[in-house]
C-alpha cells in the first residue's frame, strides 16, 4: 500500500531575497507550485513539518496532497535547494498533477538478491549499482512507488539494463524512450583479482623477451 503524504502550506505575497531569508529565520520554507490550469502560486512550508517527510525516500517519487488556504490540489516534488552544509531545505517546487496528463518523475530502484548471485558468492565479485533511481513517464494513477530489480542470478561481469526491467502497464522508462538502455546493476571482479588474473599471461611476455635479449648478448662461438 502506498504511503500518502500530505503538505500544509500558506499562501506567500512578499517575494525577494529579504523576504525569504525572513521566511527561513522563522522557521518556514519558502516555494512555489505551478502547472496544470492555475497560475503559479508562492507559497510557504514549515521547515520541521516538509524535513521529517523529506527522510522518507517515497516522498520524492510520490503524489503528494497540497493544502493552501482551505484548498487541495495534487502535486509532486519537481525541485529542492539544500543548504550546503547545514540540515536546511532552502526552496522547494511542486508541480500540480492532472489526472489525465502523463508526467515525469524519478523513481528509486530497490536491489535484492546480490548476497546469493553466483557473481558474489562464488565468484568473489561485488555489486556495483549503476544507478538508484530511474526516470518514468505515466499517467498519476500508473506511478509506481519504486523498482524492485532481483539480481540473484547475475555472474561475473553480467548486468542488467532498463529493457530487462519489467513494466507496470502504462508506464514507460524515458531514457529508453530516446534509445538510451542503461545498465543500471553489474557484478564485477574487485580490481586487485582481475590484475591477478590478467597477471600470468602478461608475464610470459616479459620472460619470452628477456630471453631472447639474453640470447643476443651471448658472445659468438670461436671458429676452431
């Protein structure tokens, strides 16, 4: 069942620089919501209220309920500036949704099954995540909550692309809308065992050379 989630938020007039630092000194964030058929609207969050949802990792790919001033709308987090050092959300945006208008959004990929993949457990390699989360474009009724990619059977030097992923109906990977298939999961060999590996072919070489280096450097037999 998928989590729901809810924003509080009042209407903001004041714009500018000043007026969202004394936003942020008051303990509210600063935003603005646009799309679908309403103008954009400024509007402010409180920062304690929008941070406990932000540690929650379906917020970012979830529909999410806007409240304003006795009104709901939906919506979904499009765009978020941190502080760079300091556990502080500076400006967030939220995209209203339609019901009937297809939209794009990042969803996380969940990975299971590496600890038992033939790659990592007889063949010593690791896992190696390619990527976390993946780009879709759906309907707001068809938005999956996340990926769950099994990667049980991989081998060495094997990996998964997004044409391998099963698809919810209606939805679709944007990237392999532009003929993009990413790899996102791989299990390789760690770097130390495969210049081992690769280690006694090469040497053969060097000796081979030598060798013959050592042959040409021994002085000619005398002529009796």
């Amino acid at each position: 069942m998928k989590q729901k989630f809810v924003i509080e938020a009042e209407a903001r007039s004041a714009q500018g620089t000043g007026a969202s630092r004394r936003l942020r000194h008051a303990g509210s964030v600063p935003g603005i919501v646009y799309g679908g058929k309403k103008e954009p609207q400024m509007i402010s969050v409180n920062h304690n209220e929008l941070w406990k949802q932000l540690k929650l990792e379906a917020f970012y790919s979830a529909i999410i309920t806007l409240n304003v001033g006795g009104e709901s709308e939906q919506v979904v987090l499009k765009d978020l500036h941190r502080h760079p050092v300091r556990e502080q959300v500076l400006h967030l945006d939220l995209q209203r949704i339609q019901a009937d208008v297809a939209l794009r959004i990042r969803v996380p990929l969940h990975f299971k099954g590496g600890d038992v993949a033939p790659g990592v457990k007889v063949g010593g390699g690791y896992v190696e995540h390619l990527l976390n989360e993946v780009e879709v474009e759906c309907l707001p009724k068809d938005l999956p909550e996340a990926f769950e990619i099994d990667i049980s059977g991989l081998n060495v030097n094997e990996s998964i692309h997004l044409s391998q992923i099963a698809l919810p109906e209606g939805v679709a990977f944007v990237e392999l809308k532009h003929d993009n298939d990413l790899a996102v999961v791989a299990i390789h060999l760690p770097k130390a065992a495969e210049e081992e590996e690769a280690a006694p072919a090469s040497a053969e070489v060097p000796a081979a050379n030598q060798k013959a280096a050592d042959a040409k450097a021994a002085p000619a037999p005398k002529k009796k």
